[in-house]
C-alpha cells in the first residue's frame, strides 16, 4: 500500500529526488541530482542527503535507502568550490573539532551513523567522494559501464574527515 | 602510507583504513596515490562492488543504465522481506 509521508513529498531543492519504492514501499530511492555539474556533491547536497539520511532513520515504514546518481553520472565528486567554505568555518572555531562542523563532515558523519540498511547503486563514472562513500555502504552495486576513480592527488584537495584524524594522532605524538 | 602525509595529500572519507581492508595496500595505493580509474570488473574484483547488474539478463530482459536506483530498489525489497519480518519472528521467540 503506497506510504505517503514529509521523506518523500518534502522538497530536497533540486539537489536530490527521493523516491519509496517497492511493493511495501519501505525502500527509499534517493537520485543525486546536479546535472549541470555532474552530480556534483555541494553543501547544499551534503545538507540535503544529512536530512535525508536523518529522516530515514526515525521512520519505521523505511528497511533501506538506495543511492543512485541522476542522468549518466553517479557523482563526479565532491563540488571544488565548496573548498573555499572551509576557511569560513575555520575563521569562526580555531579548534581541530571546527573541521567535523563542515556539511561534507557531517554528511560522512551521518552515512556512518545510520542504521539501516544502506546501499549504493552506481549508474556511471564514480569520482572522489563518489567512490569513498562506497566502503560506508552495506551492498554496492553498479552498471556494467561504471568506472571508479580517485583523483585527489591530482587537484590536492581532499574532504577532511581523515585529516582530522591525523591532527588528531599527530598531536598525540 | 607515510607517502601520504609528506606530500600532504590525505585519502578522504576514512579510505586509507577501508580500502586498504577491502583490496589490500597495494591496490589501495594504486587508486589513491596513482590516481588509476578502474571499471566495474576491476571494482568486483577489489572488493569495492558488490556485483554488477548487467544490461541485459539471461531471460532476455534489458533495462537503461540510468535506472538502476529503480532495479536495485525492487531487488533489495524481494530480498529484504526477510529482514522486514526478523523483528516479528524475535517478538514470537521472545
């Protein structure tokens, strides 16, 4: 019997396209949808997909949430000029814990929080994020012309959940 | 992974402990350091992908890449009816 409720009627912007599916419509189909960019992940994206992922949690009627990419990308990574938005938050908290404030911290904070069943449907070129999120996931799946691809040396830009661990051991020893 | 921090590029997302879990330090270090693009049979094989849901399967029926969200979701709540009654069957245990 279909479920309506606030997860899938409430607007996400136009960042992501949320969808319950199957035949007790207890499978959540979250599209990333950015297609100017790719799919690119933006706070606003990271913002969007915490709420989501928070929403889905609570709700009894949800087994799992399925995320998948909008159009040919599954994500082309994470959006560089949200880059530029971490000096902001570092400006405002000069602590090490100011980095775990970021959306793309707590987005990551969030995947790893979450207690059902999480799983990634790949639908094109995976980039960065796209393929960092992966090992977070319970069951990955992916189409037969999915590449994968890391390229942070390239750009020498990172998300910074792992640096603040480092500075976190660092300063230990 | 001393490498990594000399050159002060860091894995993001917690990947330097996860991938190396799932395919091992030189694999991991092959896509995180090299930067080397691997496809879907390669991502099978290094333990980063479940399976890969072809095109067509054997019964003839194909559906567009695009919409693999939409067959993942329908397979996994087959699959996931078991799941849906493990908490009435821990009730009636109980």
């Amino acid at each position: 019997m279909p479920h309506k409720d606030d997860i899938e009627g409430k607007s996400f912007g136009s960042t992501l396209k949320a969808t319950r599916l199957g035949k007790r419509c207890s499978i959540l189909g979250v599209a990333l949808h950015n297609p100017k960019k790719k799919n690119s992940f933006t706070d606003l994206q990271y913002e969007d997909l915490i709420r989501i992922l928070a929403l889905a949690g609570k709700e009894d009627s949800i087994d799992a949430i399925v995320i998948s990419g909008q159009g040919k990308y599954f994500t082309s990574g994470a959006d560089i000029g949200s880059f530029f938005g971490l000096a902001d938050y570092l400006e405002e908290d000069e602590t090490q814990g100011a980095i775990l404030k970021t959306p793309a911290a707590r987005f990551m904070t969030a995947m790893i929080d979450f207690e059902k069943v999480l799983v990634a449907a790949v639908n094109g070129p995976a980039i960065g994020i796209g393929v960092t999120l992966l090992p977070h996931c319970d069951l990955v799946y992916c189409t037969e012309n999915s590449t994968f691809w890391t390229p942070c040396e390239f750009f020498l830009a990172c998300d910074f959940f792992e640096i603040t661990l480092l500075v976190t051991v660092s300063s230990l020893v | 992974m001393f490498s990594v921090s000399r050159i002060a590029i860091v894995p993001e997302f917690s990947s330097s402990v996860l991938f190396v879990e799932a395919m091992g330090l030189a694999r991991a270090n092959n896509l995180l350091l090299m930067g080397k693009q691997i496809n879907a049979n390669e991502a099978v094989s290094d333990r980063l992908v479940t399976e890969i849901v072809r095109n067509c399967d054997q019964s003839g029926d194909c559906f567009d890449e695009q919409s693999i969200g939409y067959k993942v979701c329908n397979d996994l709540d087959n699959q996931l009816l078991s799941l849906a009654h493990a908490d009435k069957t821990a009730k009636v245990r109980n």
